[in-house]
C-alpha cells in the first residue's frame, strides 16, 4: 500500500490494516481500510471522517494480477481442488472496486498499460486523468467478467463426483 498523502511509504496490507495475513494468504486484501481507501469519495466530509477515524488513506491505483485460473485449468489432469485453489477473491473485489470509483481510482488489470500509465504519470504531475481511468475502468470490468465466466464454465462442466473425489 503506498499512501497518497506527503508521508509516501511503501507498506505490506498487513502492516497497514494492522490484520495479520492468514495462513498461507488465504485472507489478506479483504479488509475494511483498504475498500474504504478504494471507495471513499475524497470530496465527501463523511468519508473524510471515516478517514481520519480509521487511519485510512485515499488509494489512487490498484494494480492486480489475478491467480492464474486460466491457466491452471488448461493443463491437463487438473482436479475441481487444483482450479478451485486458484480463484482468486480479494483481487477481483480489488479491481472491482477501484474501477466503480473511477473518478478518482486508476484500476489496472493488464502490464500492457503500465508503460502508458507511467507517460501519463509524469506528464501530469504524479495524477492520472479521468479518461486514462475510465478506459482503464472498461478494460477492468471486462477483466473481471471473462476471469468470473472461465470460472462458471470450468464449474459448469464439471460433475458432484468429480468434485467429491478430491476429499476422498
């Protein structure tokens, strides 16, 4: 977490939640400081308050590369526990986030915009504009539908039975 205010530090979630991480980092990302830096309308005194009330701070970009459950289904003798291991949850609720408060949060999902992010960064003072973030809220959204559809397809297609036997 890099806060936007004049203290800039570089923080692990932990350290800024003051949540440690479950084991193996089952949990992490899921707390209510980091949605409230995500969401908060920085113009909003009410959201100011929960603000200082909480030692939150505003988040203005995500960047999230999401567990690789594409990939992992496409090897073959993949079981339902192998790709069920790889659905990534904080991420997409990460992305999600940033990308519905577009007006002020940069959400990025793909490595191919960080070289025009960067451009962007240092032709306008540190600050991304609105159509950088809304261009990058559209290719969000799609982002996290098609990772959610290849996650309802792979479960779609497969049977009870095949789930059971992992636990056997």
């Amino acid at each position: 977490i890099l806060g936007a205010d004049a203290d800039l530090r570089l923080q692990a979630v932990s350290q800024y939640t003051g949540q440690p991480e479950t084991q193996g980092g089952l949990v992490k990302t899921l707390d209510f400081k980091i949605y409230l830096g995500l969401l908060t309308e920085t113009y909003n005194a009410a959201h100011q308050g929960d603000l200082k009330r909480t030692a939150a701070v505003p988040i203005d970009m995500v960047i999230v590369n999401l567990y690789p459950f594409k990939q992992t289904i496409a090897q073959a003798g993949v079981s339902v526990e192998g790709a069920r291991g790889q659905i990534d949850i904080g991420g997409p609720c990460m992305i999600r986030a940033a990308a519905k408060n577009f007006i002020r949060v940069a959400p990025v999902v793909d490595p191919s915009d960080y070289a025009r992010i960067r451009e962007e960064l240092a032709a306008n003072e540190g600050q991304t504009t609105l159509a950088l973030r809304f261009s990058l809220a559209q290719k969000a959204f799609a982002h996290t539908a098609d990772y959610d559809r290849a996650i309802a397809d792979y479960l779609g297609g497969q049977t009870t039975a095949a789930a059971a036997a992992c636990y056997r």
